[in-house]
C-alpha cells in the first residue's frame, strides 16, 4: 500500500537540490510515501496513481518537527515557582532537587503517564523525533528507570545522572561524580544514546563534567552538553572539545565560543522556551547564524525551566526574539534539530528519508511565526502512518 499527498501549495523538503532556497521548496507538489519512508516527491502534475490519496488543498507540508533536547521522566509540577518567578523571583536551577523528590516518590505507572501523555501532546503539535533525558533520579535505580521509560517513548534517550548534586551527597560532589561515572553509567548505559552534563556554576565544573562525559564517551554514549544556560562558562569550549553532537541553551557566549562552535561539528541548540518561562534574555541566533554555526531549535521541555511541548511556540518565539526567519527557525526545527542527534534519515523529506511529516492548516512555513499560538497542524505523518 503506498499513499500519495498530493496538491501540496508549498512542500519544504530541507533538501536545496530539491527546490528553492535553504529549505528547498516545491511548490503545487506531491509526495509518495511508501513502507514508511519517502519514495517519490516532485510536482503535483507528474505524480503517478497511488492506493491510496490524501489532498493538501493547498496547504503546506514540512518535515515533522525534531525536537532534540527535553526533559519528559518526571513527576509533579512546578507552576507555583514559575508564579514566583513571574513576580520576580530568579531562576537558578534550584528547583530541580524538589523535581527529583517527586520522581523518587512516583511509581513506574506514573512516570510513564507522564512521559507517555507529553510525546502525544508533541506529537499532535508535528513532533515526530523527541530526545528524552534522563535526570531527575539522581540515584542507579532511578536513573537507569528514568531511561528505561524513556526508552519505551524514543531511541534517543540521554543519560543526565550529572544534571545537579543530589541532596544526600551536597558534601560530597566527588563522590557522586564517582557514582555518575561507575555504577550509574553502567546501569543508565544499556538504555542510553548519549550522556549529557548540566556544566554551569551550581552544578557541574569543567573538570568534571570533562570527567563523566569522557567515560560515557568510552562506554559508547555521544555526547551533548547543557552549556552557558545562567552565565559565560566553560561548557561550550568543553562541547567542541570533546566532540560533542550539540551544545544546548547557549545563553551566553563569548567571542571565543562563537568562534568554537563555528570551526566544529558541534550544534548550537537553543531552547528559547526556557528564556520565555524564566523571563531571562533570550540567546542571540542571528549572531551564531552570521558565524555560520549550525542552530537547532527545541523545547527543553520539563516541569521547571520550560514546560512546553510546542515546537511551533519555539519557531514563533526564535523569530519574534532571536533575530531568526521564519525560513531560518523551521530548518532549525527540523533538519537543525536532526544534526544535533547526528540522523540524516529524519528532518528532509527526499526519497529513502523517514516519512515523518506534517500537513499545516496554512498555505506556507511562513504562518508557523506569522500566526503564533494558533494551532496550524492539521495532519501529522509518523513512519509512514497518519495519526488520527
Ligand atoms: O535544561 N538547566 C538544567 N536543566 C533544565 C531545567 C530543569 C529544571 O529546572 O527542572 C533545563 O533548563
Ligand atoms: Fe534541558
């Protein structure tokens, strides 16, 4: 059985040999979806009969969003100190430890809820790819539960066992880099893509968070770093060094980072949902996009520092705030947000790529930013398979 969509105004395939500028744009197009990949696209009036025929009536189709940095193994909420901060109050990661109390509390049954009810919300908001992290455990049990439930939701699972210093070790930050590296990665590591560290003042160091990702790294994990979120800091330097996939936040940067991150294969991922929910400036895109630094744009979606799910909220918030186009934020959606977990399967729509996409209630990617908070996906495509 394959499925042709056809009578598409506007197909971005992030393949520029494909169509016009960057985001290599069809117009009047079709797209063939076979076994779950991509087998044809082209213009709509040399498509060929298909089993099966689905109309855009015009609209746009795009890529499925990749969402490659958020935070969905958790329980409770926070939204009393997201009150707090909106009148006045401060962020500085503190929160966490109240985080990782109920997710200690909370059975596997709820955890899953949780984790399983927030892919679907993205999912109906065009996220076909979501990386979850791990980290609010903090202990081998919980950590290596926390992966293997995000495991049941995506392949792109992250070890966080260094995202703050539990409370029962505050003396000891030693020792629980030594937990973090021995018996904590040998038990998040069969679960685990990749191993990230939270590297900023209050929660890890440059040496070591170099410690912990250098043997995630010899235990096979990739690496990606939570860097320069609340201040200037060693973390992107440490990201390029080690050869990271992607460094996130990149809130604050020198000269010399920028210039890091341009030499290097290292993605900057900014996350502008945490700038917007922790009233904090928001990172300059337009600066690492001059720099010709690669950008991915995600959520960081978790109960403390950015509890959104929306990656059109992100493209919306990367033009109005960041310097982005709206061209710019939905590569950085989707073929940005596949660099930054290294997969050159997802993120473009040309043959033999995944078929994950998403029909917009909109002739153009332009209304993405142009009609913010406005709910515009009006199909979404996983594996081939149209949800609903
Ligand atoms: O990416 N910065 C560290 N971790 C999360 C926040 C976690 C929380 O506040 O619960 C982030 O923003
Ligand atoms: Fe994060």
């Amino acid at each position: 059985m394959n499925l042709l969509i056809d009578n598409i105004g506007e197909l971005v395939t992030n393949e520029p040999r494909m169509g016009k500028g960057p985001l290599g744009i069809v117009q009047r197009a079709a797209i063939l979806v076979e076994d779950g990949t991509v087998a044809w696209v082209g213009r709509s009036a040399y498509a060929q009969p298909a089993d099966r025929r689905l109309d855009a009536e015009g609209a746009a189709v795009l890529p499925g969003f990749v969402d490659s940095h958020a935070h969905l193994v958790f329980a409770g909420d926070r939204a009393a100190e997201f009150a707090a901060r909106m009148a006045g109050e401060r962020y500085n990661g503190g929160g966490i430890r109240t985080t990782v109390a109920a997710t200690r509390a909370a059975s596997d049954d709820d955890l899953r809820d949780t984790a399983g009810r927030l892919c679907r919300e993205a999912l109906r908001q065009g996220t076909t790819t979501i990386e979850i992290k791990s980290g609010y455990g903090l202990s081998v049990t919980d950590e290596e539960r926390s992966l293997r439930i995000g495991r049941e939701f995506t392949d792109e699972t992250t070890f966080l066992g260094a995202h703050v210093v539990p409370a029962e070790y505050a003396d000891r930050v030693d020792d629980y880099v030594g937990l973090v590296c021995g018996p904590m990665l040998r038990a998040a590591a069969p679960y685990a893509r990749w191993i990230d560290v939270f590297c900023e003042q209050g929660a890890f160091d440059a040496d070591h968070s170099r410690a912990i990702l250098t043997v995630g790294q010899a235990a096979g994990l990739g690496v990606r770093v939570h860097a320069n979120q609340l201040g200037a800091g060693p973390g992107v330097r440490l990201a390029v060094e080690l050869g990271a996939a992607s460094a996130d936040h990149c809130t604050h940067l020198s000269a010399s980072d920028v210039d890091a991150l341009a030499s290097s294969s290292t993605v900057a991922t900014l996350l502008p949902g945490a700038e917007f929910s922790t009233r904090s400036p928001y990172p300059d895109a337009r600066r690492l996009l001059d720099a010709r630094v690669t950008v991915a744009l995600a959520t960081d979606c978790n109960p403390g520092s950015s509890y959104t799910s929306s990656m059109p909220f992100c493209i919306a918030l990367a033009v109005r705030e960041m310097g982005m186009t709206p061209a710019e934020a939905v590569w950085s959606a989707t073929a940005g947000g596949a660099k930054a977990l290294r997969r050159t399967d997802i993120g473009v729509l040309r043959p033999g790529a995944r078929a994950d996409l998403t029909v917009l209630d909109a002739p153009s990617h332009l209304h993405l930013a142009y009609r913010p908070g406005v709910p515009l996906i009006r199909h979404v495509m996983h594996n081939g398979v149209l949800l609903e």
